[in-house]
C-alpha cells in the first residue's frame, strides 16, 4: 500500500509512539487521523505540526474500550475523508506492579487493561473494517510487546494483554484476508512517557541489551510503516527489541 493520500487512523496518536507514527506517515503524504482519550493537547500540537508542514489530518477525542465511541470516530473519519485506508491500533494503558505481587493485582486492574489493550484493540477493528471491505483493502498494525512474548512486563495482567494482542492478529489475519492485512509490532523497553520516574525499572526489565541502546519512538514507527506498505506480509508479530529476547 503506497502511503500517499491514504486515511490512517492512529489510535493514541497524541504521545510516544503514536506521536512518532502519525507524524512520519503525515511526511510520506497519508490523511492522518489523531485519536486521543486524555492527551488533547498533545494530540492537537501533533495535528499542528502536521497541518504547518503542507499535510492534512485532524485530532479526535475516543475512548477505544467504548465501543460506541470508536464506532461514531470511524463514521466521522469516512464521512471526512471518504474511506479509511489503514488503522494502527496503538492506543494502550499499563499498571506498573511487580511481577510477584499477585495482591495489588484487583479485578479493577485486570478489566481496566484488557478493556483498553484487546477489547479496545478489536473494537477499533470492528470500526474500520467495513470501509475497508467495501474498496477490498486495508491494512492494520496492532502494537504488541516483547512482553506478551516473554511474560516479563509492567505487570502480570499487562504482558496478558499483549500476549492477547498477538493471538489475536493472527486470528484477524486468517478471518480479514485476503484484501484486509493485519500484523502486530512488539517492542521492547521505548523511551516514552510511560517510563517517566522509572527509568531504572525499565532497564532492569530490558536487561543486558546486545545492541546496548534502547529504542526511540521513531524506530518503532518505521516498523509499522514497513508493515503498513508491505503487501506480502500479514499475520506477523515483528519483534523490535535491540537485541533483549535473544
């Protein structure tokens, strides 16, 4: 799939990742859509910094666990500019709790990520896919995690939901094709956010890194451009960790 004019929508598209993607699928010419729960400015500023380079996207505030609202973003999307070509299901939430502390994980903890990190995932799915079944194509990247790979993560109930994520790109792979692909990436340690205050959590978790290097924003948004405009791959769990599950 070439990028250009293409309607990507970019779930969590505000900060971090996200961020990074939206941004250089706006410089390869992609219609980009900026959805956001709680990151409003940030999401604007993305969409700005867009508009200010000669591209073209707008923000949009959705809950992905709430599936009427993904659905009325979708619509919305369409309605603006005509179809969506691609969707990369980025938004994700995470509880940083130690990984023997069984206690500190609630039935709260466990709903309020497999809401956001898997329901929230396929509801976002379940939005764009008859746009792209109508012009018989699409792609989708899912973000996973070296998490959901080696059960070492933020939090017991995190590295399932990721784990999820990756079963579940293969399921939608087989039931989506063969005009609708669908992949996964799963990084490792990225410096985000999500690390603020606990950068040396984040170290311990990644260990002894063969790259010696953790990975910027930027590096996993080329990963899921690759996946995006590849058309021969689809079902795949692209692992980009610097070296960490060797």
């Amino acid at each position: 799939m070439e990028l250009k004019d293409k309607v990507i929508l970019v779930t969590g598209g505000g900060t971090g990742v996200g961020r990074a993607t939206a941004l250089m699928l706006a410089v390869k010419g992609a219609k980009v859509v900026v959805n956001y729960s709680r990151s409003e400015e940030e999401a604007n500023e993305v969409v700005q910094e867009i508009l200010n380079a000669g591209g073209s996207g707008f923000a949009y505030k959705a809950d992905v666990a709430v599936a009427q609202e993904v659905h009325d973003m979708a619509a919305y999307t369409a309605a603006t500019y005509g179809t969506i070509d691609g969707l990369v299901n980025n938004a994700s939430i995470t509880a940083q709790i130690a990984m023997d502390n069984l206690d500190d994980v609630t039935d709260e903890v466990w709903d309020r990520l497999f809401n956001v990190n898997v329901k929230g995932m396929f509801h976002c799915v379940k939005a764009v896919v008859p746009y792209m079944k109508k012009q018989k194509s699409g792609a989708i990247v899912n973000m996973g995690s070296v998490a959901g790979i080696t059960g070492i993560g933020s939090s017991v109930p995190y590295t399932a939901t990721k784990s999820a994520i990756h079963t579940m790109t293969k399921s939608l792979a087989i039931a989506l094709a063969p005009h609708i692909r669908v992949n996964s990436i799963a990084p490792g340690a990225v410096d985000t956010r999500w690390w603020s205050g606990n950068e040396e959590r984040m170290h311990q978790l990644a260990g002894n890194l063969p790259l010696q290097r953790i990975s910027a924003p930027e590096d996993i948004a080329a990963a899921v451009l690759f996946q995006l405009t590849q058309d021969s791959i689809t079902g795949q769990v692209f692992v980009v960790d610097n070296g960490q599950t060797l």
